[in-house]
C-alpha cells in the first residue's frame, strides 16, 4: 500500500512537471516551483458592467488564492471620492487613488480609463512599467478612448502601447442595434483562450456555439448571429509587430486597408505585454454561459502576464 501510495505522488509530480493537464484556467505547477498569483489592478472610469462581472470573478478566484486584484475607478464629475465600492473585494484592496507606484503589480486591467486625469508623470510611469514587463488590457469605449486619438503629448506614452492606432470616434458607420460575429484570422501561435469550450474538438470551440445560442450545425451563409458585439471602437490601422487575434465581422466597419476591424489584438512593448479589446461586452458570453467568459478572461490575464 505504501509503495502505491508513493509511486502515485512521483508520477503526480511528474505530469505537473511535464505540463500534464491541469484544470480549466489554470496553469501546472512545476516541480520545484511555487505558483505565483497574478497581481492584477483594474482601473476604470466607471464601473460599468464589465468591470462588475469582471471584479466578480477576481474575488472568487481571489478566494482561491488563483489571483491577488486591487481595484480603482476613477471619481465621477464632479466629485473626488470614488463611486464603487469594489464589488466584495477587502477594504485594502479598494485604492481612492491610482498608484504611484506599479512595480507591485503584474497586469493593469484599463476600463476606458480617462487617462487626462493622471498626471504627466504617472502616464510615463505606466509606459515604463510596461516596457519594464508589466501587462496591460486595454478595454476601448466611447467616452475616453477618443481622447487617446488626439496628438496631445501627454497621452502619447499610452497612445504608442496599442497594438492599434485608434480614430476618434466620432464617425462610425456600424450600426449598434444589431449584434455580429467575430472572425479569427488564421496564424500560428492562435492564444489557448480562444477556445472557450476545452471540451471541444476544435481551436475555437465555443464560439460558434455563443453566436448560435446553442443551436446545432453550421451557420448558413447570410445567417445573422443570435448572440455577438454591438460595438467595437473605430481603428485607423493596426501597428508594427501587432498580432490580430479577432476582427468584427462587419464589412461597414473595415480600416482603411480593407481589412476587418481589430476587436483583439497584442503587442510586444519592451518585455512587457499590451492586448487591446474593442469593446466591454465580454459580459454578452457571460450571459450565455459563464464558464467560457472565465476561461477567456482568465487566460488573457495569464497571457499578458507573461514575462
């Protein structure tokens, strides 16, 4: 029985030490190594629904010790108090203020963040953070996103950390009252993520599923999607080095090259990591089925956490 038990735990550590499958989300642990939880700050303007459903599912994993999340959001007009009370995580980690100092972090997580309300110095804090390997998930909306596509110096340090070279926003040919399906273009080194169904045969599992809602087979050609995105911001260009990981699916929406509007994509900045979403409905797959936005969202943060 001893000998069982013990040729048991040497082949336990083995697979974990060979990348042997772990459950979903998760990374193995490897043999002599301690697993570290992403440090994650989320920064928005408002807390708007994504931000919500997002801080939910840090203060569950937050509860197994999966990540360490600290949150601000910006005061409204008109006020300096923050209006969030940060969705059940501990007190400490409910800042009244950004951080002067990121080095205790491992991913911003920016909602729309209006990026005018730092100062100077802490806009070139947050780019040599990131050039130093810090991660960040740029979340692009309506509101303050725009400010990011003006040639105002004090915004370039961010402006330049983008995978893409955003418009202003103002003129937008996508109609927001109906949903559309994301494409993902073909490459090597497709991110894991993107495949919310493990359980699936194929490299996007799940997707097709989420735009289906559930229906079996494949869509006709034509066919208009149950579920997808209302809104992905304009985008003039994509940047040197960037790698797209998914387009909307809107032939009015498409840059000026022809090709389909980035709602995904990351950028190498120095040894750290930039991934830009188009937009903060994620919480639409959610609303589907919660285990595929835990997946998506839990294997970004790992991704850009990457050193």
């Amino acid at each position: 029985m001893r000998r069982t038990s013990l040729l048991l735990g040497a082949l336990l550590l083995a697979g974990a030490a060979f990348g042997a499958p772990t459950p979903e989300g998760t990374e193995p642990v490897r043999a002599g190594k301690e697993a570290k939880a992403p440090r994650v700050l989320v920064v928005g303007s408002t807390a708007g629904r994504e931000l919500q459903f997002f801080v939910s599912l840090l203060v569950r994993d937050l509860q197994g010790k999966r990540v360490d999340p600290t949150v601000y959001v910006q005061p409204p007009p008109g006020s300096k108090e923050p209006g969030y009370g940060g969705g059940g995580l501990p007190v400490g980690k409910v800042l009244k203020k950004f951080p002067d100092d990121l080095g205790c972090f491992d991913v911003l997580v920016a909602f729309d963040v209006d990026w005018e309300k730092l100062s100077a110095a802490q806009v070139a804090a947050v780019r040599k953070w990131i050039e130093g390997g810090g991660g960040l998930v740029m979340v692009a909306a309506p509101f303050h996103t725009p400010r990011l596509a003006g040639a105002g110096p004090k915004l370039k340090a961010i402006r330049e950390l983008l995978p893409v070279v955003v418009a202003d926003g103002k003129v937008d040919n996508r109609d927001a009252t109906q949903p559309a399906r994301l494409t993902f273009p073909p490459g090597k080194g497709r991110a894991a993520y993107l495949k919310l169904d493990p359980a699936g045969k194929e490299p996007l599992a799940g997707w097709e599923e989420f735009f289906r809602d559930g229906k079996k087979g494949a869509a006709k050609k034509g066919e208009a999607p149950e579920n997808g995105f209302y809104s992905c911001y304009p985008v003039l260009s994509v940047r040197p080095g960037a790698t797209v990981l998914a387009t909307l699916d809107d032939p009015k929406t498409r840059m000026a090259d022809g090709k389909d509007r980035p709602y995904l994509a990351t950028l190498r900045v120095g040894k750290g990591r930039v991934a830009y979403l188009g937009s903060g409905e994620m919480w639409r797959v959610r609303r589907y089925r919660e285990a595929f936005y835990e997946r998506f969202w839990r294997g970004l943060l790992a991704d850009v956490a990457k050193r």
